[in-house]
C-alpha cells in the first residue's frame, strides 16, 4: 500500500494534515472522510502536502520578515487556464458531494486558489450566494471565467439537486477536451517546428551564401550567361537579400516578406471576428486536404459530447443546442446545429435535420435516430463523442506517419534545387579549365 499526504477540513472548517496508507487515492479519500474529515489534497509519496498559502491556519515566523510577496498582473492579462478549471470543478465536487455546504467549499477552495483572478470569482461567488443568488447566477457573473455550457449545466444540476454529479460530469467533459486538443496540438507541433527550421535555412542560404557564389561566378565565367535555373535561384537571393524598390520607398527584401506574413496573419484574425470571414476560415479548415478530415472529426467529436453533456444533466434540448452553437468554435458547425435547433423547435425528430444539413458524418446520423427512437438519445451522443476520440487518435497517428515523409520530400526538393543550381555554374568552370 502507498502512503498519501493529505489536507482536509473538519465540521468546523478548522485545517488539519495528516498521512494515511491505502491501496489507491480513492480509498485514501475514503479513508480521510471516515475521520469525520473533507479532503481538499490527497497526494502521493512522501512529499508533503503543502498547505494553502495565505489561510488561516498557515503559520508565520518572523513577523514581517516571511511576508508571501506576489506580484499581481493587470486584470485585463489574468487569465484562468482549463486545466485551473478543470482541478477547481474536481475539487468543489468532492467537497460537496461529501456534504459540505457550497459556501463552505466555495471557502475552502479560494484559501487554497494560487490564481488571483479565480480566487477573486471565488471569494466573490460566495458572497453572492449568502446574499441569496443562486449558484448559477453567482457563475454568470464571471463570464470570463465560466462559460454558457458551465452556468446552464450548473443550473440543470440546482434543479435537479444532482449538483454533484453535474460538477463531475463537467470536469470529465473538460478533463476529455482538453486531453482531445493537446493530441491535435502535439500533432501539429512538429511540422510548424520543421518548416520554421527550413525557412530559417533557406533565408540563411539566400542571404548569405548564394551572393558569394554569384561574386565567385561573375569572375570566373567572364561575362558568360548562367543557367536558367542558376538566374532563377540566384533572382529570389537578390529579392530576398537586396533592396526592393517600391516607387516610395526602398526596403530590404527580407523585411517585405516578413511585413507581408505579418499583414496577411493580421487580415486573417480580423477577418476571423466577422461571420463572412469566420464562416469561410472554418469551410476552409474543413475542407483542407490533410488536416481537414482530422479537423472536421475534432469539431464532431466536440459536437455530440456537448450536447450529451448537456442533456444528461438535465439541460433541455432547445436550451443544450442553444449552447452547443454558442460553444461550437466553429461558424459551419455553429449554422448547423442552428438550423437543427429551428428544426427541432418546429417539432421535428433531430435526426432529418442533423442529416439535412450536410455536415455530420452518416454514422452520426444513424446512431442519432436510434437514440431518439430508444429514448436514449443522451448515452448514445456520448457514444458517438468516445467514438470520435478514437478516430481523432488514429487521425493524429496517421496524419504525424504522412507529414513526415512529405515534410523530407519537400526539403529535399527545395535543397537540391538549390544545390543544383549552384552546380550547374560549375560544370561549366571546370569544363574550361580542363
């Protein structure tokens, strides 16, 4: 068995630590609540458990001397990670489906926070649930913390008095996006970092090396015509190295092409904020020849396991779809499952609509009509979201075995090109001196 450090909270909210052996974290939990106790850490191994900095029972030596001296960013930069969120839903669930008041856990919780921004929503959420709001009113209040799909789950937990559940079903959810966007992230890691390697060295080759080999040809052919190929290599140097003139004003060539990155990445996110930009950015992604497939089985995937989320908590559908086209992250997605929801509103099964809207998969489809008619529409979207995970693993493995041998392609032909380029002068050199 292993031993696990742990900090708790008494009936009192008095904070005690200890150390408990036990074959799991689980059955430490268990064991810390058979003391009458409300773990808020449990840890492995022997590091202690440290205490929240800042509580009340957090002992000062020195007197001012051991002052906690945190530097506090502007509002407007704080920021709350997924993953802070995801650990605070985990933990607010523990502590209240172990009977805790939610004011008390909602306490507890900001003594502990590390983020000043989340325990500024804490202290504040509290106080607004002793002034008589709601646990879903006091989250509206936070929007740049809490989203739709978490006040209105939060509400549909209040209602049904499964807070608990809800609480854990929402950190499952966040706990499987996030674990879904990090295996996207990681697979497009690698082929940003090859070709920002391959820019730099073909930048370096046109600035610095081929000029000196333009000098070394210039002397030695005397006046000869080069290759077509040699003046083609050699004419995006000169562009890249040299001047450029632009009627107005001369500006060094690298320094164009980087203004010109930097004016398109610009057009693209303000033509992002736009329906008519965003819609055509998102058809685009969809649509785009490798990463598209992997992208549109990402956005599906999100799709269903939302709107199962949502309706097993008790959301009604017409709210949940609501929430599902506000939380889509993608305009194509988002008209859809608007049109669903009209649909739908109308009296319609969900299943037509899905289809009529040419976006969702068959497979999709087919297991939406068997959860409406089953009644188990709910478990049936959550199968379809554990589908889809699998599918974007097997997309990623795929895409990451495709991308590099063409990644090796391309370099080489852009390196040989160069390289031939630079030969084909030579052969000619060496002929005459021969």
């Amino acid at each position: 068995m292993a031993k696990y450090q742990y900090v708790a909270m008494d009936a009192r909210g008095r904070e005690s630590q200890g150390e408990v052996e036990a074959e799991s974290q689980n059955a430490a939990v268990a064991r810390i609540r058979e003391k009458g106790l409300f773990p808020t850490s449990v840890t492995e191994g022997g590091a202690k458990a440290r205490r929240p900095s800042g509580g009340r029972g957090s002992a000062k030596k020195g007197g001012a001397l051991s002052k906690n001296i945190e530097l506090k960013l502007p509002s407007f930069l704080q920021s709350v990670k997924p993953k802070e969120l995801m650990v605070f839903t985990r933990q607010l669930a523990t502590l209240v489906d172990a009977g805790l008041p939610l004011v008390r856990s909602l306490e507890v919780l900001e003594k502990q926070e590390r983020n000043p921004l989340l325990r500024k929503a804490l202290r504040e959420m509290a106080d607004s649930i002793q002034t008589g709001s709601t646990f879903a009113e006091a989250l509206a209040q936070h929007p740049r913390i809490f989203n739709k799909l978490y006040v209105n789950m939060a509400k549909a937990g209040e209602v049904g008095g499964i807070l608990d559940k809800v609480l854990i079903r929402l950190a499952e959810f966040m706990e499987k996006a996030q674990k879904i966007k990090n295996k996207v992230t990681s697979a497009m890691v690698y082929p940003i970092v090859v070709m920002v390697m391959a820019v730099g060295i073909l930048i370096f080759l046109m600035v610095f090396i081929i000029p000196k080999f333009k000098e070394i040809f210039s002397e030695l052919l005397e006046g000869a015509a080069l290759p077509g190929l040699t003046q083609f290599v050699m004419g995006i140097s000169s562009s890249v190295a040299g001047m450029v003139d632009l009627g107005f004003v001369k500006v060094p060539g690298i320094l164009l092409v980087a203004l010109i990155v930097v004016v398109v990445i610009i057009v693209l996110k303000v033509a992002a904020k736009t329906r008519a930009g965003a819609l055509w950015i998102d058809r685009f992604k969809l649509n785009a020849p490798v990463f598209g497939p992997l992208a549109k089985k990402t956005a599906v995937g999100r799709f269903t396991r939302t709107l199962g989320t949502l309706m097993s908590s008790g959301v009604p559908v017409l709210q949940a779809l609501n929430i599902v086209r506000d939380t889509a992250g993608n305009e194509v997605l988002a008209r859809a499952v608007s049109s669903v929801h009209d649909a739908v509103k109308e009296g319609e099964n969900m299943a037509p609509p899905i289809e009529a809207t040419k976006v969702f998969p068959p497979m999709v489809i087919s297991m939406v009509q068997v959860g409406e008619e089953t009644g188990e529409l709910p478990e049936m979207l959550m199968k379809i979201a554990d589908t889809y995970d699998d599918e974007v693993d097997n997309a990623v493995a795929g895409l990451t075995s495709v991308i590099e041998p063409l990644l090796i392609v391309f370099l080489a032909l852009v390196v040989g090109t160069i390289v031939i380029a630079l030969f084909l002068p030579l052969i000619s050199i060496i002929g005459k001196l021969s």
